[in-house]
C-alpha cells in the first residue's frame, strides 16, 4: 500500500464530526486512512508539506456538457436562446473519436481546476459508439464521473443509430450491466427536456432510469414542468432538476417534500439565460440545492467561479427582498442565506449526496475514496479570513497544487500528470475542425443564419414550418 501524508494543512472536512482544523491527511492506495491534529511520519512513503495550503475534498460539479470543449468559447457572446442555434446543432455532427476527444480534454480541464467528480450531461449520444467513447475518456482522464446517456434525438444531422426510446433504453441497460455501481465511472440518465416529450414519454424516460437505479437530470426551464412531473408521479430523491428558475414557491414545496436536488449554474442562468438563479429560494424552502458550469462552449470549467456567482446572485436578490418589505438589511436567521461554508458544503458533500456518491466521496472522512484537493494560499497567505473564506473568495484555479482522484496524483504541482497535452490539444482542433466544417475533408459546412434560426427557435424539436 502507498501511503501519502498531507502534512500540517488547514483543512476543510466537510465531515460534521471533524469540522475544521489544522492537521494531517494521511492517504493509503484509493482511500483516507486518517485526519487528524498530527500523524507519525513512519511508514510514510510520501509526505507533503501542506502548511501553506488549504486541504479540502475534491469539488463536485453536478451539470457540465463535456462535449462542448472542442468549441470553448463559441457560445460566450450568445444573448438569450441563441445558444441553442449555435451550440446544438454541432452535436449531431460528432464521431465517436471527437466524443472521446471532447470528453477528455473537458475532464482534464475539470481536474486542473479542483474538480474530482462531474456529472457529464451528454447530448450527443448518437449511437452506441458514441456512448462508449465518451465512457472511455472518461476512464482516461481518471476524473469521477456520472456520465449522462442522452434519450435526446438528435434527427438534424441524420447521424443517429437509434429509431426509438426503447432502443436507447436497451443500450443503456447493457452500458449500466458492464459496469459496477463502485466504480470510478458509472452511468446515468440525461432526460429530454420536459416540454420537447410527451408526458407519457417523459414519465418512462425517469421510470426507465430509476428501475436501473441511475440518477437522471433534467433541463426545466418552464412553469408547471416540477407540478406535471408531480402529477405523473415521478418526483424522487434520484432526480436532478438543473436551473428551474421559473419554479413556483409551491413547485418547490412538491420537491421538499417529494425529494429530488436543484443543480442551478449561476453563471449561464444569470447572464444568458436572463433569469435569477434560484439558489436561495430553493434554501429558503428546504429544497438541497447544489450547483454545476454547465455549457464549457460558453464559460470555463471553474466550479470555483460558480460559487462566487452564486454568493453574489444570491445576495443582490436578497438585498432586493429587504427592501421590497422595509428591512434595513440586518443579518436575520434567514437572510443572507449564503456564506464561504454553505457554499462549499453545496459543492462538495450536498453534490456528492445529490449523485448518490455521499458514501464514497464530498468529505475528508476517513473510509472514503481519497478525492482531495490541495490550495495553495501563496504567496500572501490566509490573511485575516477563514479557510474557507479563502476558498470561497480568494482562491482560482492557478491555486491549484495537487488533486487526488482515488489516491491517484492526477494534477501535481498544478500540472496534469500523465497527459500528453500537445496530442490532447490537436485531438481538440481537428474535432473542433470537424464540427464546424472548416477542416477541408469535413463533411459538414460552416452552420447558415437560417440554420441557426431554425434551431434557436425549435431548441432542437421539429424545425418550425
């Protein structure tokens, strides 16, 4: 057994029991042996000096669309729905070999930034291949991951192998037999949106998963979608609901009480979706609220920089309440919701139980997979904040020194280990070049205005008439 001490770091546990405390990790193979104040060196093969570090779990982040990065950057401008006429018509386009690629570099990108687990809502699962490609990657990278099977069709491009739900539900049961429910890559469900299906449709799609005992995620961006969802009976604790901004205080009530997590992605919701994240609503009714980045053809793959927006987002709104009822904007046991330790406690053990992986990963508990991340507070320290106030505030991914992913060093020094970056970023532009028609040999040409029209409007359904 390799064993590897964190020596003398702050650390946040995220472990009720343990709470906060300068201390020592000590890891063995895949697992956290032990935490405490200190540990004996001997035995030791590795020990690192973690005194000007901040020692945490491995973050955890619940909504991101892995297939996107060969286009990084390609949506950041878009206004509204023109995302969907700019980014989705590109994931009909994809072969096997630029799912594997995307998935990679996306993932790789993740773990540079702290992040040890994601769920990967893939909408290009065009044929099994794909699929298989995309869980390959993954496996490649060494990032844990819950990887979104798409029911979505995609009949754009002509390029799907599946005629019917059925067929995607009987591929997806052989991907979920292949693989254990313990290992470091396992399967979900990445529904259709509610409004594109109909009700019958979307009640199989989340029975479907749920007989499979996956978690499933689903888009919901219109009133009345968590009420039909009630309706049909298909509410659960194994539901992810990714944005629903336009929740009712009621529709959230159906969710306290029925179970199911909130996955909001401030950055998106807020500046190109146009609408409040419903971070502290949700809180404020009892719903768990955790968050994601979501589309990487518009934003980074920083979970750090949700959590920022999210404080920020939250708080505006809050302040808008004050003042709305005549407040003076004293601190109350409701207002402000958020803080540094909620906020990392959202993206860590609430985002691990919302996935279902509470009992392996989100906190530096001894008998859990070793997922750790070390910051390094460098060059001006801590300051006169708490560690997680440093986390939360202070801290960006160039802070990032080493992240642990089953007690494997997967960046170290703030580099990825065992990548062959420069072959990583040419897989990257040809997929890139592909998608968008501008490699000579591809098959597709550069998307027309009425292309993206079409599909802005239509969201990927039936293009209007």
């Amino acid at each position: 057994m390799k064993r590897t001490l964190l020596k003398g770091g702050s650390l946040l546990t995220m472990d009720p029991a343990l709470g906060e405390l300068r201390g020592d990790v000590l890891i063995g193979d895949d697992r956290i042996l032990d935490v405490a104040p200190e540990l004996a060196e001997s035995g030791v093969d590795e020990v690192v000096d973690a005194a000007d570090a901040i020692v945490l779990p491995g973050l955890v982040d619940c909504h991101n669309h892995l297939w996107q990065a060969p286009v990084r950057g390609l949506a950041s401008g878009c206004w509204g729905r023109e995302y969907f006429g700019v980014v989705h018509p590109l994931a009909g386009r994809f072969r096997p070999r630029d799912m594997h690629a995307a998935t990679f570099g996306a993932a790789a990108e993740l773990l540079l930034n702290g992040v040890t687990t994601v769920f990967d809502f893939c909408h290009a699962t065009n044929t099994p291949e794909h699929a298989e490609a995309s869980l390959a990657a993954l496996d490649a990278a060494g990032i844990r991951a819950v990887f979104g099977f798409c029911f979505r069709p995609r009949p754009e491009a002509g390029t799907s192998a599946f005629d019917s739900l059925d067929e995607r539900i009987a591929v997806l049961t052989r991907l979920a037999a292949e693989r254990d429910a313990g290992q470091r890559v396992r399967l979900g469900v990445a529904l259709n949106n509610i409004d594109h299906v109909t009700p019958e449709t979307h009640a199989k799609e989340v029975l479907a998963a749920r007989e499979l005992g996956l978690v499933s995620s689903v888009h919901s961006n219109l009133p009345g979608q968590v009420t039909l969802a009630s309706e049909l009976g298909v509410l659960g604790p194994d539901l992810l609901w990714v944005h629903a901004g336009p929740a009712s205080d009621a529709e959230l009530g159906l969710l306290r009480e029925a179970g199911g997590t909130i996955v909001s992605t401030p950055q998106i919701e807020a500046g190109q979706m146009g609408f409040v994240p419903v971070l502290g609503r949700a809180r404020q009714h009892g719903v768990p609220v955790v968050l994601g980045v979501d589309a990487t053809s518009a934003v980074k793959g920083d979970l750090l920089a949700q959590l920022r927006i999210g404080h920020v987002v939250s708080r505006i709104t809050e302040w808008l309440v004050e003042r709305q009822q005549g407040r003076p904007g004293v601190r109350t046991p409701s207002f402000p919701s958020m803080d540094a330790p909620t906020l990392l406690r959202l993206a860590t053990l609430d985002a691990a139980r919302a996935l279902g992986l509470a009992d392996r990963v989100g906190s530096l508990t001894p008998g859990k997979q070793a997922d750790v991340l070390v910051l390094r507070t460098g060059p001006f320290g801590l300051g006169g904040g708490t560690a997680a106030d440093h986390v939360v505030f202070q801290a960006s991914p160039r802070d990032v020194d080493l992240v642990f992913v089953d007690g494997v060093a997967r960046v170290r020094g703030g580099e990825l280990t065992g990548v062959d970056t420069a072959a990583m970023r040419a897989d990257l532009d040809a997929a890139r070049d592909w998608l968008l028609g501008t490699d000579p040999d591809s098959e597709w040409a550069p998307l027309t205005a009425e292309e993206r029209r079409n599909y802005e409007l239509g969201q990927g359904k039936a293009a209007p008439a």
